[in-house]
C-alpha cells in the first residue's frame, strides 16, 4: 500500500513537471527589414503550402511548433520540394502563427533558439502570407521550382510516433513497478 502511494505520488509529481507552462520571453520586433537586407540575412527563402503543423516540445522546455511545408518555388537555401520548420507558438515567443492549408513567403535561418539547430522563422522576419507578398515577390522576381522531389510526411509522423513510444514504455515501468511491490507485499 505504501508502495501505491509513493507511486501515485510520483505519477503527479510528473505530471505538474510536463503540465507546466514553457519558458517564454517577451517578443519585441524593430521595423521590419528591406526586403533585400533580409534576404542577404536569410538562409533560405522560398515560397511553400503549410501541409501541417505539430506541437513539440524541445529538449530545453520550449513548446514550438514544427511546420511541414510543400515548397512550390525557391530564391535561396531551398532545393527540396518539401521542408521542415521551427516556429515558435506565438505571443511572447515570437512564433509566426502559420495556418495549415496556407501559402506564405518564407524567410528563414539556422537557429537553435528553439531547441537543437534547425530552419526557423519569427514574426520579426518578413514571412507573411504570399497574397499580400506582392512587393517581396516583385523584387525577388519569379523564382525557381525546388529541383529535389521528397516526401518528408513519414519522417514527420514517426517523430510522432517515437514520442509515444517512449511514453508508454514508461507507463508499462511503472504499472509493473507497482505490481511487482504489491506482490512483494503479500
């Protein structure tokens, strides 16, 4: 009985631990770059369709959101016809709140702002929406189709699943933790 108690305990001392809300720091943008000095700032910039976005959870607490794209043309950076992104959730983190089934103008740089390095844009970059990207699109000019064809979908979903994986492999510890003592006991 002492052993259920201790194991309940914990239980709830996990879940206050993932239950938490994440670190967060305020977002504050100066005026937006010209669209050459981000470009020449960028490492990639493309144009793409959010195919779907997931909330993740980084190793150092962030919550963010993982966004996969289907790239339709490219400027720099990009070769691959679809693409994974970082973002933030938005609000004082700076995440851009993409939109899934949406087109955007995409700029992004390697950062590990949100965890370990990866392709990341934020409200303080000139992403938005490609309908009103009229005046980006006239000085980047048409672009190029991406020249790699990829499907990163499953690459994308066994994340997913890894996560869950993992969670109930701890389960099953503790469950048999506890059975195991309970035995123990009689």
């Amino acid at each position: 009985m002492i052993y259920v108690k201790k194991a309940m305990i914990f239980l709830v001392f996990i879940f206050m631990i993932v239950s938490f809300p994440s670190i967060t720091s305020a977002c504050s943008c100066a005026d937006l770059p010209s669209v050459e000095q981000e470009f020449e700032r960028s490492i990639a910039v493309f144009s793409g369709k959010v195919i779907e976005i997931k909330e993740k959870r980084s190793l150092k607490g962030y919550t963010l959101h993982s966004v996969l794209f289907e790239v339709t043309n490219t400027w720099k950076g990009v070769k691959q016809s679809q693409l994974i992104l970082s973002t933030g959730q938005g609000d004082g983190d700076c995440g851009y709140p993409f939109i899934k089934g949406q087109e955007y103008l995409v700029y992004a740089d390697d950062s590990s702002v949100y965890g370990g390095k990866s392709l990341v844009t934020v409200t303080c970059d000139r992403t938005n929406i490609l309908s009103t990207s009229q005046e980006d699109l006239e000085i980047l000019g048409a672009g190029q189709p991406p020249i790699e064809e990829v499907n990163l979908s499953s690459q994308y979903n066994r994340n997913q699943l890894y996560v869950w994986a993992t969670s109930a492999i701890v389960i099953a510890m503790i469950v048999y933790f506890i059975v195991h003592k309970r035995k123990k006991l009689k």
